[in-house]
C-alpha cells in the first residue's frame, strides 16, 4: 500500500500533478492511496519552498515541477521495491 | 538539515544533444531570413508601397511577430538550461546567514536567476522566514523574481534593444533592493499572519536533484512549450496593435500626454498597468510603439514595470500570509520606487 501525496494549494499545475498520478495508480493498477494537501501548514512540514510537490511514502521526489508520467512511474515502481 | 538525492529515471535518448544542436542552426537560419520574408511578403507579393500606411504596418506586424516568438522560442530555452542550476532550495541556503543591506543585493540578484512561479510566493515566503531570512531579504526577493523575468527581459530585448533592457534589470534591481530594505527597516514583522511563525518544517528532507543534461535539456525544452504556448497570443496581439499605432498614428502625437512636460504621466502610468499583469507580453510591443511616437523612456518603464512587478494576482496570494497593513506597505513602497525610477529617467535622459 502506497501513500501519495499531492501538495499544492490548488494551483492548476497541483491539479495536473495529481490527474497524471492518479492515471498512473490506475494504469499499473496500485494499491495507492493519493491525497491532497492544500494546507500550508501541512505542505510546509515537507520543507518545499515551491508547489505543486509530489510525496511517495513520505519521500519527496518532485517539487515545482509537473514530472513527466515515465518519471512518476519510476518512482512509484521503485516504492514499491522498498516497500 | 539532511539532503535528500533523487536521480530522475535516466533519459534514454542519447541523440538529444544533437537535436538540441540541429535545433540552434535552424533557429539562426530562420531569425536571418526574417526580414527579407517580411519585405517580400508586404512589398513584392502583396504589392504595398513602401511609403503606404498599411503597407509600412503590415512588414512591421510581419517582421516583429516571428522575430519576437523566435527570440522567445530560444531565450527561453537557453535560460531555462541556466535555471536548472538553480533551485529555490539553493537560493534559501546562500540567503542564510546574510546580513541586511548585503542579504537584499543577494536576495534581488538571485531573484534574476532562480526559477519563481507567483504561485509559489506563499510556499516560498514562509519557507525564507522560516529559516530565519530576515523580512526586508525576503521581500527583496519576491520583487526582484517577477519584475526581472525572462518574459519581459526578452521582449524588451527585442524591440528596446539593449540599453534599454540594461536600464529596466538595472532599476528592476535597484527597486528591489531598495524597497525590501525599507521594509526591512520598517520592522513590520507583527503584521505577518501569525500561523507563519508558528510552522515548524518538518524533518528538513531537501530535494537535491542530480541532473544529467538530458534532463537539462528535456526541462528547458518543457518551460519553452510551457510559455510560449502561454504567451504567443497577448504576443501577437500586442504587436497587432503595435504596429497599427506604428502605421497610423502621426509621428509626436503623444509628446503631449505622455511625453517627459507631462509630469502626471508616470504616477498614471503606474495605475494603469497594476490590472495588466498577464498582459506583460501584450504591453511592451504597444508601449515600444508609443515611444516612437513621442512617449518619454521613463513613462514607458514606469508603465511595463508595473504591469509586471505590482501584480494584483500575486498580491492577493500573498494576502494568505500577509495582514492588510503589511500590503499596503509592500505594493505602496513598489510604487512610490516605480514612479521614482520614471521620473528620474525622464529627466536625466
């Protein structure tokens, strides 16, 4: 079981970020939970100075930048090795 | 503070280097032929006189829209490479431990270089003062990033020419300074949000990407899709304008109202573009216009730098963290710089 977390208080690129993992999630058919943070007080606590940020696992792989869906799967194939 | 590495998955296109190389002898070739292409297609094809209104609008609007797309296109590109070698991360750790005065000239001068969206002001603000970067610093920052940015660089590039470029980063820099260390000595940090200081960042991961150059390269190449595919319409509808206002308007019409005698021009000026922001593509090919038509250089850059630098969308995100007071201050100090800065070229230039 995965945890991601999309933080960005719902600028347009967060939203994107969070449709491409999702589609991801769905495509390799994870067991993943995805969840939005839009609080700053919450995305603050991952120490990003930029949105939208992209947390695997409370592992911070991507901020300021909407990741490219190869680099989302790698990711995510990668968690689940160490998971 | 721990770094966290991450490796991106490896760009397995090898032949990228060189698309990127086939890329820059296309790109010469086409800037080269733009203006005989433009001449040719208003004088030869279509007939215009060289003399005729429309004929002298027409090559202008011709010349200018693949000119100012292509300079675009490239710049963009080649300081979206530069940017890569920069994060806010990084610009964070070299504020550090700066000193007012010293911490504004570094805060305005990595503001040029480091990528900045406005919707990261909050993320970014908190995340500065929180490390214990001193407010003015801060601030110096988050007007230097939007004024001074590739957008309106490149365009003034390419219908100011240089000096005038020069002269814009120049008070852009200068204002930035200048106006975070007036907030700075003003001591206003009551009037941020109080939730601010009560974040602690969590465990303090880092992200700390290694970067090959492919990933350069493909990440440059996504911030010139991204902007230009943002910006090409207010583009060529700025130059549309411009270059009607070229063909039609009589040379000196505007000396009167927006020439350097008409000291109200400025402050008015300034007004006018705070609603402007995202237009800043549109608005320096018609303010480039109004200049040859007798508007005076520094109510022009008073103008194009409050279309960019006082942004209502930025200042009502930085509402979130900001108390009304210390707004106030924030876009009162800007202007007061700004219209400061226009004065002062109307009247030593």
């Amino acid at each position: 079981m995965l945890t991601i977390k999309v933080l960005g208080s719902g600028c347009a690129n967060c939203k994107r970020v969070e449709q491409i993992v999702r589609k991801i999630v769905k495509e390799m058919s994870l067991e993943a939970e995805v969840i939005k943070v839009t609080e700053y007080p919450e995305i603050m606590k991952y120490n990003i100075l930029s949105t939208p940020g992209l947390v695997i696992n409370e592992k911070i792989v991507s901020t300021g930048r909407i990741p490219a869906p190869a680099e989302v799967t790698t990711w995510l194939t990668s968690a689940l090795e160490i998971a | 503070m721990t770094t966290l590495s991450t490796s991106s998955p490896p760009s397995s296109n090898k032949l990228l280097p060189l698309y990127a190389f086939l890329a820059i002898v296309i790109w010469l070739i086409a800037y080269n032929l733009i203006q005989p292409f433009a001449d040719w297609i208003s004088y030869t094809v279509l007939g215009f006189a060289h003399a005729s209104r429309f004929g002298e609008s027409l090559a202008f609007f011709l010349y200018d829209v693949p000119k100012i797309l292509l300079l675009l296109s490239g710049m963009v590109f080649a300081i979206s490479i530069l940017r890569t070698f920069f994060s806010p991360e990084r610009t964070r750790a070299l504020l550090g431990g700066k000193r007012e005065g010293v911490g504004n000239v570094f805060a305005a001068v990595l503001g040029i270089v480091t990528p900045f969206c406005s919707c990261s002001a909050v993320p970014l603000f908190i995340g500065f003062v929180e490390s214990g970067i001193p407010l003015g610093v801060t601030f110096s920052f988050l007007i230097a990033a939007p004024t001074i940015n590739e957008v309106a660089v490149i365009m003034l590039f390419g219908l100011f020419g240089w000096k005038v470029t020069g002269l814009y980063i120049l008070s852009g820099l200068v204002i930035a300074i200048a106006a975070g260390f007036i907030i700075g000595k003003l001591n206003m940090e009551r009037y941020v949000e109080d939730f601010v200081w009560q974040i602690k960042s969590g465990a303090g991961q880092v992200l700390d990407e290694k970067l090959t150059w492919n990933h350069r390269i493909e990440r440059a190449w996504d911030s010139v899709k991204e902007i230009v595919g943002k910006v090409w319409l207010y583009v060529v509808v700025g130059i549309a304008v411009g270059a009607g206002i070229h063909g039609y308007v009589p040379e000196s019409a505007l000396v009167g109202i927006m020439g350097k005698a008409a000291w109200w021009s400025v402050p008015a000026a300034v007004l006018l573009g705070i609603p402007l922001y995202s237009n800043a593509a549109g608005a320096i090919p018609i303010a480039s216009a109004l200049m040859e038509k007798g508007a005076s250089l520094g109510t022009v850059l008073a103008f194009m730098m409050s279309v960019v630098g006082l942004s209502l969308p930025e200042t009502i995100i930085l509402r979130r963290v900001l108390k009304p007071q210390l707004i106030a201050v924030f876009v009162g100090v800007i202007a007061l710089a700004i219209i400061f800065t226009g004065y002062l070229f109307n009247l030593i230039l």
